[in-house]
C-alpha cells in the first residue's frame, strides 16, 4: 500500500510536469468548461423562470443539486479522466509497456496523467454552491461541511469507479467507448440535473443498484437541503461514501479479471 | 541450465470475420463467427546467459507475438517458458525486475518530460537503490552522452537521442535480460552504429543476455553470435550466423577487372551476374569450385588486372529461407523441416 | 456529381461497420428520450396553463424529435471536427488534392454520415416511441412536405456553421475550448431541448438573430403543428435565406485560406 503510494505520486509528479507544458491549456480549459456548464444551468433557468419548480425542486435547489455533482465529476476529470481512453492505452501498446513494469498496473495507470479541465469544473462549482446556499438560506451545523467534503470524494470515487468497471470491458473486446458512453449518458444526462425520484421507479432503481450515478449527488443533497425525509428510500443519503468504496471494489476486481482474460486472449 | 528456456509455445487468436459483400455493413451488427489465428505455432529454444541472440521474421510471423510472452505481456495457450527460473506470466513482477524492454517503435519514456524526470520515476517504480542508480546513471551518461540532452524533454530529440534515453531506461535497474525490439529503426547511419557499440559494450561488460529483434540484417550481423528465423509461427533456422552462410550460402561471387574488357568467356559452373565497365561479376558454386580454378580458366583467355571475392549477403540468405518454407507450404501436409545446424 | 455519391457511400460503410456500437447507441437514444417524455410530463401535470395552449401530444413530439434531430445534426462530431484534424496532423493539403471542390467533399463526407445517422438512430427509435407515446402525427402533406424542406435546409445551414467553426483550427490548430462554447451556444439557442416560445421574451431578438433557430426549431414546431400556414412560409424562407448567406460568407472565407494556402505552398 505504501510502495503503491509512493509510485503513485512520483507518476503523478511527472503528470503535472507534463501538463506544465501546456500552460495555454488551462486557460482555455477553464473558460471552456464555465460555459458549458453555464449554458447546460440557463436551459434550467429557462425551464424554471416558467415552471417555477421541477417535482418539488426550485431553481436554486437544482442549481445545488447539479454544482454537486459537477464538483465530484471535477474531482474525477483532474485525476482520473484518462481512464476513459484505456482502449487506446491499449492499442497503442502503451498498457503493454506498463505490464513490463513491476509496479501494480492499476496505480501506473491511474498515475499515467492529470488534467485541467477538471480544475474548471471544481472552481465553478464551488462558486456555485455557495451562491446556491445564500439564495436558499440554508444555515448548515458546523459538521455539515465537513461530510460535504466527504462526499465530493466519494461522488469522485463514484464515477470514477463506475468508469473503470465499464472501461475494464476494453481488455475483451477493446472497444468500450461506446458502452462507457452511453452508461454515462444516466450520469449527465438524467442524474447530473434533474431529481431522480421524478422518473419513476425503474430509472429510478437503475441510477440508484445498476449505474448509481444518483450517489454523486441526488442522495448526497437531500441532507444538505432538508429533503431526506420527503421523498421514497431518503435515508439512502448517508451511504454513498459505502456505495463508493463497494463500487471502488468491483471496480478492482473487474480491473484484475480483465488484465488477466487480454493477457490470454490478447488483441 | 539456460537463462531462458522455451518450450513448445503456442498462441492462438480468435478473431471475428467480417461480413462482406450485399448489406455488409448492416449485417455485421449481429455477426459472432470466428475463426482461430495461430500466432506462433510450435517455438522451442534456449538461450544462455550472456548471449546475444538475434530473432528475425518478416511481419506477422509470430515475432512481437512471442517477444510478448516472453516478457509476461501475454500467456501461452499452450507450451512453458522459464527465464531465470521464473514464469513470466505467472511470476510477472520478479520477472520484469529481471528484464529491460525498448520497443523501437515507441518509447517507455514520459513524452513531455525531460528524461531525466522519466529516469525518477523508474527509479521509484523498479525500487532501484540510490547507488546503484547514480553508479548506472553515471555510466551511462559516459557511454551514451546521456548529458547532452538529459535535461530536454522527449518529443524534442532527435530518434537517435530517444533510442539512447531508452536504452539506458531499461538497463538502469540492472536486469539480467534485455528484449529489443527494432532498436535502429529509422535511425541514422552514424547513430546505429553507436546504438550498436552500446549493445555489444554492455553485452560484454555487463553480461546482460540480449535478445534482439530487427529488419536489418547489419544489426544481426554485426551484434549477434546466433540467430533464430521464425516464420508462420514456426522457427525455421536456429543456429549460428557462420554456420547459416556455410550451409545455404554456397554461391560466391568473383568480381574480375580486366584490361581486355568485354568479357568474352562462358565458363561452365559460372554464372555472369553482371558486367559494368571493364568489371565483371561470376556467380559460383564454390563447393564444386575454387574461386582459384576460375581465376585460372578466366585468365587463360584475359588479362586480369585486379580480382575479389564477395561473400554472400546475409540478407539474401534469409530471404532464400523465408522462401523455400512458402514453397514447402504449397505441397500440402508436407512438413517444413526446423533446420538446426548447431 | 457521381463523386459526392462515392464519398457519401464511404462515409456510411464506416460508419456502419461496428455492431455493438451501434445498439448501445440506440440504447442511449431511448434513455434520452425517456428522460425528455418524463420530464414534459411532469411539467405539464404541474402546470399546464404554462404551456400556452400546447397539447402535450404536441409537446412530447416535439421533445422526441429535438432529441433524435440533435442525434443526426451533430455540434460534436462533423466536418469541423474533421477539418480540425486534417489541419493538426498537417494532411489538409491532401484534401485540396482531391479532384473534387473542397466544400463540395466535405458535404458529401457529411451527406453520408448524416443519411447513416438518420437511417440507423433516427428511423427505429422514432417509430418505438410512436408505440409506446402519445405523439401527434403530421396528417396533411403540406406539413410533411415543409417538415422534409425544413429539415433538408437545417442540415445545410449546420453544416455551414460547423465548416466556418472548423475554419478557426486554420489559426488556432485547436478548437477544444472554443468547441465548448460552441457547442453550448447551439444547445441553448437552438431550441434543441426547450422550445423557443418558452424562452423568456428578453432573449427573443437574440435568438431571432442566430442562425440557429433555424436549425431545430423550425422543423420542429413544423412537425407539431406550432407553426402552421404563413408562419411555415416564413419559416422556411427564412431558412433559405440564412443558407444563401452563410454559403456565401463561407465561400469568401474558404477561397481567402485557400489562396493563402497555395501561395505557402502547403
């Protein structure tokens, strides 16, 4: 654990320096990302400045509940974003050059890049969240922003985990792009803007057993917004940093079993 | 026992046809035939500690296929291999402690870093004692003028450059056992050759066992004491270099520069090659020949100003080998004989 | 002529060639419509009167097709992505080669991608949700006949706007940030996701302005039978004369890089 450790943050080291090559990157990454997601809250905001709320939800409580999720997604994109692109570590032989090393290949690829883009996502977001937080005159126990920094983490471990799961089906087939894509099509585009609860039971339990993308913040929120006891399975909001670290090892073990099926079966 | 001992290895692929023809792209969405690809087929050999063996086939001969499961990337669907005693796939970490890989074709350095900065993290990831990584470092920067452009990232140097930084990234953790794969491709004259040097230095000073594989034959001869060719998954010749020229190199060529030029000669046993000017080039069997017969005969009806014999390119050899399995393939259910001259 | 046929036909074999790509694909396409069914469904519970006099018939048509219309009428994939590419890896030049005019290939590679689309992500998922919704079907042949136009002059109108997006990798070699922008811009001015009329009336003359109005919500509120007789004719004139102008603002940009391409030599 240690040793992995230490391999980690040298790998990481190296990452930043590569992304220190890029400066101009960053900027443009930063901007990018502020009106992406501005563009994705106007749509909100157009569709609440006439419906003033959404199956119980004002404005500011889905502003809340989308900057959640952003800001766990952030997290994920700084660090672990290039676990998307595993199909082409794969083709390009560069997971053939990490089998030759000693180190745990898991913790070499997980340590292979760090990205801008995310840094965007976290920045907003957090701006976000305490504009969202004066607008709703929320007024939180001192403990509460404590579990909010827990659960950034583990929303990140969320779909972080629920990528690698998915992206692992590279090693059988090398192409999971398109599967990775359209799981994650229930995080961005069910979870990430509107209150599960509001579509009905079989979304609801997809997002919430098969794809728990509804543990990056649709749970997490309800706490932070008084909700848990107002709608169905509320209580589930004090268990994603346990639905994180069980996603955390199916996502290992899907990881080793399919390093050990390409190591037979190869490309 | 020998440092590395391979034993009836064999991969098979399996693969999806795609379906050609009326509607093709429309019904390849529901199409699940396969059919098997052997890779390599039946590859038996041993290499000893400290020697230099070079592997050569053309492509898709089940070279980068069995490189790969020699080095833990891949395991066998059938056959053992034992590399210092270990299993690669099975002993995969102990194993790539005991191994240094370059693949020609891509570096295992951080594209965006200074080399230096990728020798930290190796250094990290083999858990390479400090001392022993600044005694390698050290040595390396003398052998292969690491310093020049130590400090440059990768993407900025030249390929000549790149190959030096990852020679000297594989052997930082001392293996035993170093795998190229195409280490001067698309590398100058010059820089081959010190390429070359480096391999052959540490070959002897190190004892590092090197198995190399290339397109180019100068590597092969200039480097290697042995060979393996390996064609259709198959080895076709496992042997020495001089012993490989003295069996399927028979034919030599005399090249005559006469003061009475045209050649008018037609000696039986030769075969003119080529005439260029007052020279002229005879092919010969010198099994049934010496090339002192021919001089003799030639020159009981020219004057000869000057003469050399030229022995027979490695290259052409291989080619003649890679040809003669094709030839035997086509005679169906005929074995293809593993030629062993050891 | 026969050449854009060739590079259309190319175009659709690649993109038909990967099986399982192509089923979680449609996959997603249903999930998104699912998510847009309900959604309109619980806002016309709540509020009805919201909605202006708007049947939700009239509306769940219109959420399903602007879905599966964004799904064939790409912001993220198409000919400034390509372009973008072509430019980077320093392979443009192999482009203006071809024996073909430049824009009139890049339209076909297009035509192609777009045919594929709508054949293998439009086609099937349009009719399962006939089954399972509630959706108005346009009857008279008048409103087919403005629905098959609109949609036509919006793919050229797109696609002119995507070839003028990509012309700035010429100057920048990378779009990656400015597509972000672009891409949100299409999405809300576009009317992909929340009809037009329900913007509010300060954003109006700003959608009005942008080509993209043109792009989805007319052939949209076509469909549903929001806009109906004159205002379809205005509509699609409107459209045309959007794609008259971009062609010929994209023409004056084209030939200018072009020129400055031939005279560097590549």
């Amino acid at each position: 654990m240690r040793e992995n450790m230490t391999i980690y943050l040298t790998m990481i080291r190296a990452a930043v320096l590569t992304r220190l090559e890029y400066r101009a990157d960053f900027v443009m990454g930063i901007i990018g990302v502020f009106i992406l997601n501005a563009g994705t809250l106007a749509t909100s905001w157009v569709l609440l400045s006439r419906f003033q709320n959404l199956h119980g939800w004002t404005f500011w409580e889905i502003v809340f509940l989308y900057n959640m999720w952003l800001l766990g997604h952030g997290i994920r994109a700084v660090f672990f974003r290039h676990i998307n692109m595993l199909e082409q570590f794969i083709v390009e032989g560069t997971f053939d050059q990490i089998l030759t090393r000693p180190a745990n290949p898991l913790v070499q690829f997980l340590g292979r890049e760090v990205h801008y883009l995310g840094v965007g996502d976290v920045l907003l977001s957090v701006f976000m969240l305490v504009l969202a937080y004066h607008n709703l005159g929320l007024n939180w126990p001192w403990w509460m922003f404590g579990w909010l920094i827990v659960i950034a983490l583990s929303s990140a471990v969320v779909e972080m985990a629920i990528t690698l799961l998915l992206v692992s089906t590279s090693f059988l087939t090398t192409r999971s792009r398109a599967l990775v894509n359209s799981a994650s099509l229930f995080s961005w585009g069910v979870v990430q803007q509107y209150p599960v609860d509001m579509f009905g039971k079989l979304l609801r339990n997809i997002v919430t057993i098969l794809l728990p993308f509804a543990f990056m913040n649709y749970y997490p929120s309800l706490v932070f917004l008084g909700k848990q006891d107002v709608v169905p399975w509320g209580f589930l909001t004090w268990y994603a940093p346990v639905v994180a670290l069980i996603l955390l090892f199916l996502a290992i073990s899907m990881w080793n079993y399919g390093i050990k099926r390409y190591q037979s079966s190869g490309s | 026992m020998a440092l590395i001992e391979v034993n009836h290895l064999r991969k098979e692929f399996k693969r999806i046809i795609p379906k050609t023809g009326f509607l093709s792209g429309i019904r390849n969405l529901w199409n699940t035939d396969t059919h098997t690809h052997v890779a390599v087929d039946d590859i038996s050999f041993k290499v000893e500690e400290g020697e230099l063996l070079g592997y050569i086939g053309p492509n898709g001969a089940g070279k980068s296929t069995s490189i790969k499961m020699l080095t833990g990337i891949l395991v066998p669907t059938s056959g053992d291999v034992k590399i210092a005693g270990l299993t690669p796939w099975k002993d995969r970490r102990a194993h790539t402690q005991n191994i240094g890989v370059v693949f020609g074709q891509k570096t295992q350095l951080w594209w965006d870093i200074p080399v230096i900065e990728s020798f930290r993290v190796l250094k990290t990831i083999y858990k390479i004692p400090d001392e022993l990584y600044t005694k390698n470092l050290n040595q390396f920067r003398e052998l292969l003028e690491l310093d020049q452009f130590e400090n440059t990232p990768v993407r900025q140097l030249s390929l000549g450059q790149r190959m030096r930084a990852d020679l000297a990234a594989a052997l930082l953790h001392d293996p035993k056992i170093l795998f190229l794969d195409e280490p001067t491709i698309g590398v100058d004259v010059l820089a081959k050759e010190r390429l070359r040097t480096f391999i052959k230095e540490i070959n002897r000073t190190r004892g590092v066992t090197v198995l190399l594989t290339t397109h180019d034959m100068q590597d092969i001869e200039k480097l290697c004491h042995r060979m393996a060719i390996i064609d259709d998954g198959n080895i076709l010749y496992d042997g020495s270099i001089d012993a490989l020229k003295s069996k399927f190199g028979n034919e030599r060529t005399l090249v005559i520069e006469l003061d009475d030029a045209p050649y008018r000669l037609n000696l039986p046993g030769t075969r003119i090659l080529r005439e260029e000017g007052t020279r002229v080039w005879l092919a010969f069997n010198r099994d049934q020949f010496s090339a002192s017969d021919i001089m003799m005969r030639v020159a009981e009806h020219h004057t000869i100003r000057d003469l050399t014999v030229e022995e027979p390119e490695i290259e052409s050899i291989v080619r003649e080998i890679y040809e003669g399995s094709h030839s035997g393939r086509k005679r169906e259910d005929e074995h293809v004989p593993v030629l062993d001259l050891q | 002529m026969s050449l854009f046929w060739i590079f259309s036909r190319q175009s659709f074999y690649q993109q038909s060639a990967y099986r399982l790509n192509f089923w979680l694909e449609i996959a997603g396409v249903m999930l998104q419509i699912y998510v847009v069914y309900k959604l309109w469904n619980v806002l016309f519970e709540q509020t009805p009167q919201s909605f202006g006099g708007v049947s939700l018939p009239q509306m769940i048509t219109y959420a399903v097709l602007g879905m599966l219309i964004g799904s064939i009428l790409n912001t993220g994939e198409g000919v400034h992505t390509y372009i973008q590419q072509q430019v980077r890896m320093g392979q443009i030049t192999t482009d203006l080669m071809k024996p073909v005019d430049f824009i009139v290939h890049m339209m076909a590679r297009d035509f192609g991608s777009m045919i594929t689309r709508l054949v293998f992500l439009l086609v099937p998922p349009l009719a399962i949700s006939y089954l399972l919704f509630d959706m108005v079907i346009p009857t008279s042949p008048l409103r087919i006949f403005g629905f098959v136009v609109a949609l036509a002059q919006a793919w050229v109108i797109l696609f002119f706007c995507n070839f003028m997006f990509g012309l700035i990798s010429f100057k920048t070699l990378d779009l990656m940030g400015f597509s972000f922008t672009y891409f949100a811009l299409v999405r809300f001015a576009s009317g992909q996701i929340v009809p037009l009329w329900m913007y509010p009336d300060v954003l109006q003359p700003v959608l009005n302005f942008l080509p993209f109005k043109s792009v989805f919500y007319t052939p949209l509120a076509i469909y549903n039978g929001v806009l109906t007789s004159s205002s379809m004719w205005t509509a699609l004139l409107t459209q045309t004369a959007w794609m008259i102008g971009l062609f010929v603002v994209a023409r004056l940009i084209w030939g200018r890089i072009h020129n400055s391409l031939i005279v560097q030599g590549g």
